[in-house]
C-alpha cells in the first residue's frame, strides 16, 4: 500500500463534510459538457449501461416463447382450461414468477461482493453466473429444468441491477447523473426489441429450433460483454473508499476530459466527502437502513422500482405475447414487436426529460397519465369481445401506456435509488431496493395469471382497473416522499435530509442552498 492511502486512512477532517458541501456544489454542475466528457467516458458509460440487456432481453423474450406452439407442447401439452397449446396459470407462474426468486438472492448478494471486488469485477462475475443459466436453459429435458435456469440467470441479473446504477452515477458529474444513470434503460428496452423481434421470425419455424434460437442469443450477450467490461476503469468513489488514491486518480483521468490540475481538484473532493462518510458510517450495518434517521431515504429509494410493478406494465411486457394472444387483437408476436418498440421510444426519451425537467414533475405527471390510461383500458375490457376495434383499442392504449412508463415510472426507478440513498449505505440500499424489487415481482407476476387468464380470475383487460386503484395510491405516495434531486450533489442531498424538509419543498429550498454556499465560498476566498 503506497504512503498515501496510509495517509488517507489516518487522516480525518473535523469540517470535511462542510467543505465538500461548499466545493461540489459549485464547482461540478456548471462545467460544459465538452470539458467533461471524452470518448472513454462514454464507452465505460455504454459498456455498463448494457449491463443491463441481460435483463431486458430476458423479461422480454420468455412471453413471446411461452406462446410458441412447440414450447409448450414439450413443457406441458394441451391446455385441458382451452383445449389449446396455452400454458396453465400454475405453469405461467412457474415460468414467470418463481425464477425471479433468484434476482432477489442474486441483489441482496451484490453489497457484500462489490464491498469486495469493486463495480467491475463483480459485474463480469455476473455475466459468467448469467451464461451457466441461459445453458441450462438451452439444454432443458422438462419445465423443472427450465425453470431452474431462469432461476441461476437470474441471480446473475439481479446482482448486476444492483452495481451498475453505483457505477455510472460514481463516474460523472452530478450535473450528468440523470442521463448516465438513467440511459441504461435504452439498453434494456432495445434489448428488449432485439427478443421480440427474434422470437417473432423464429415463430414460424417448426420444432425445437423456434425456441431454442432466441436462446442461444441470449446465451451470446454476456459473452460479447465480459472482455468489454473487464478494459473499463473501476470506480473512482470505490477506489477511494478502499484507499487506493494512486488508482483512483488513473481511473479518473481516463474518464475526465479535463486538465490534470481539475482531476486533483475532483479526487482531493471525492476523497473529503470518503473521509466525512467513512468517520460518520464507521462499520455500517445492513440493518441501518432501517434506522429511524435512514428509514425515509430506504422507503424512497426502494418504492418507485417496487411500485411500478403494480402499475399495468406487466400486461404488456411480462404477459405481452399471451395477453395479447387472449384479447384477440391481431398477431400477438407482431404486436409484441410493436409493444417492444414503444418501450424503447419512451426510454430514449427518458434520459433527457428527468434531467431537463426534474425528478419531480415527471414523476406525477407521468403517473397520472398512466392512471388514467389504466382506467380507459380496463373500461373498454366491459365491451363485447365480439367488437375486434375495442381488443385493438386496448392493445393500443397498453403500447401508449409502455412509452409514458418507460420514459417516466422506469427511468426514475433506477435513478432515484442512487441519489437518495446515503453515500454510507448506498451498496447496502442498491442491494435492498432490487431485492425489494424482485420480491413484489415475484408476488405481481405471481398475481397477475390468477387474476387474467380463462382457467383462473378471467379478468382478463380488466385487470387494468385494478392497476388503475394502484396508481392512485402511487401518486399521492409520490407527491408526499419524492423529493426533487435535479442537479444535487450528494452532500447537498444528506442536508436536504437532516434538515427534515418535505419533499414537495425541495425546489425551493435547493436555491436557497445554493446561494448560501457560494456566499460561503466567497467569504472563505
């Protein structure tokens, strides 16, 4: 260990917190985007972002293969409900809801291991867990196999949903924290749209092969990704925190575009705010989270990924080829594409509107819309199914409801938890949040089958007034603990908190913030 990471270790500001509050604050937000970022930058950002097409090619390329004709007739045989090749609802949940246990073990696993091993090295340990799934599901004899390997993927993607968002928003600028964190979703709905459209050409093949192709290209998707990953600089917040200073510094000049001088500047920053954390956070349990001074930044870390599992996304994503399939609207594999795609439009738009304008507003605006297009679908459902305009009404209106959800609901889900969560805890509340995540997705995936399908509730699009009750709950969940972190530093946020302010203040009180800090940089000049 070199001299200064000894040093580092014993040294302790009695002000560091004041000092990292007044520098960041000003120094990191008004830089052009020109001297900040530069090709390696972008390319680390690209590479961990696409973390995350593991879980979205799978989320998305199991509905439209539990519809094919040749799966189900070897995991299961005619359905005795509808005397066609549909799956049963016991059989939907197993492939469905069980495996997403793994996600759940696979997050809650991921706090220790990047305490450990770092951003990087553990996401590429991912990708090696991910492929042993994806084989296993290749070579299934029955559905107890395949089940299981959805479960070993699983826990590779739950894990790696848990480090990436650290990573990305660890390597910018908080000024680009929305956007890095955030444009991971593009990644996942496209990878989405690449299984649906797979699946889609491979429907009309016959046998085995209609299935067993889209398969193996998820199989290919964490192979193609570790070598990318394994080039890239590992976080400079996590090397801090482990006192390798010399590393650190390497990592972040290769990420900035900036002179050397501004790179001391950032990593002396980093460095203060690793000091003030480390004295406050010595020997941080898992359980702290839910302390009475961390309980509210746990519920609004961990609610919107939870939440939106309740919104009526899951009819047109998890479900979207089998519930399209039962509401009669036209091909459902064509329509998966379509639902697919509308998914990636809103997450493109994502990244840009949660930064230009705010967390907040996005956020209810956003859910409010989703409310009322749950309510419009779930009122068509009472139509006669003889009326195929009102089925291609519903379909419309559930691929509506994908663009709103991506682009608002989904891109804060992975956001919020980063910026909310204190800098002590937040390996230990990316790892609750998923597993929290996982666990209600586990019970909505498990519901929704119950509640749709001809052989169980026969809701079927009427299920969407249920969604629609959900949403208004979310709202007003919303307007009470979702505060406004649009251009916060870190320190900044951990004073909104010990200040007690309610969250529908924060915009306000963040100008205030601000100029109280630069008058305290000026009296300190």
């Amino acid at each position: 260990m070199d001299v200064a990471s000894v040093d580092f270790k014993e040294k302790l500001h009695e002000n560091a917190v004041e000092d990292v509050k007044l520098d960041v604050s000003v120094a990191q937000d008004s830089r052009p985007l020109g001297r900040v970022t530069n090709p390696f930058l972008v390319f680390s950002l690209m590479v961990f972002g696409a973390s995350t097409l593991l879980f979205g090619f799978d989320n998305n390329v199991v509905s439209p293969i539990a519809a094919l004709e040749p799966f189900v007739q070897k995991f299961q045989g005619i359905n005795p409900a509808t005397g066609t090749y549909v799956f049963t609802a016991r059989n939907q949940d197993l492939i469905f809801s069980v495996p997403l246990v793994g996600t759940i073990f696979g997050a809650w696993s991921a706090s220790p291991i990047q305490l450990k091993f770092g951003r990087k090295w553990s996401i590429a340990g991912c990708y090696f867990v991910s492929v042993g799934g994806v084989f296993l599901q290749l070579f299934a004899k029955n559905l107890g196999m395949f089940v299981a390997g959805r479960f070993w993927n699983g826990l590779g993607y739950g894990c790696a949903m848990a480090i990436s968002p650290l990573y990305l928003s660890e390597v910018v600028p908080a000024f680009m924290r929305g956007r890095a964190v955030a444009s991971q979703n593009i990644f996942t709905i496209f990878s989405g749209v690449i299984a649906t459209i797979v699946v889609n050409a491979t429907s009309t093949i016959k046998g085995k092969k209609s299935y067993m192709i889209p398969l193996a290209v998820q199989c290919a998707l964490p192979i193609i990704l570790i070598p990318l990953t394994i080039v890239l600089p590992e976080s400079p917040v996590w090397l801090v925190s482990q006192g390798r200073l010399e590393h650190a510094r390497h990592s972040l000049r290769k990420l900035r575009g900036f002179s050397d001088e501004e790179v001391d500047k950032e990593l002396e920053q980093i460095k203060r705010s690793e000091l003030a954390e480390r004295e406050i956070g010595k020997d941080a349990k898992f359980w702290e989270l839910f302390n009475r001074q961390n309980l509210k930044r746990t519920l609004t870390a961990s609610s919107l990924f939870s939440m939106n599992q309740v919104s009526g996304i899951i009819l047109s994503t998890t479900y979207a080829t089998i519930f399209l399939e039962e509401i009669g609207a036209g091909n459902p594999f064509h329509l998966t594409v379509a639902a697919s795609c509308c998914q990636l439009a809103g997450a493109m738009i994502g990244p840009f509107i949660v930064d230009s304008a705010g967390r907040r507003p996005v956020a209810l605006i956003g859910m409010t819309t989703l409310m009322v297009i749950d309510f419009i679908a779930g009122g068509l459902a009472f139509a006669s199914k003889n009326h195929n305009s009102i089925a291609v009404g519903i379909a419309v209106l559930s691929f509506l409801f994908n663009v709103v959800w991506t682009a608002s609901f989904y891109a804060l889900s992975m956001l919020i938890p980063s910026e909310v969560a204190t800098v002590r805890l937040r390996n230990h509340t990316m790892s609750y949040t998923v597993g929290w995540c996982q666990t209600t997705a586990v019970i909505t995936t498990f519901a929704v089958p119950q509640i749709t399908s001809a052989g169980a509730g026969n809701l079927g699009a009427k299920a969407y007034l249920v969604f629609g009750g959900c949403m208004i709950c979310i709202i007003i969940f919303t307007f009470l603990m979702i505060p406004e972190t649009k251009g916060l530093t870190f320190p900044q946020i951990d004073e909104m908190y010990e200040k007690g302010i309610p969250a529908w203040r924060w915009n306000s009180e963040r100008a205030n913030l601000k100029k109280v800090n630069e008058e305290e940089v000026l009296s300190k000049e």
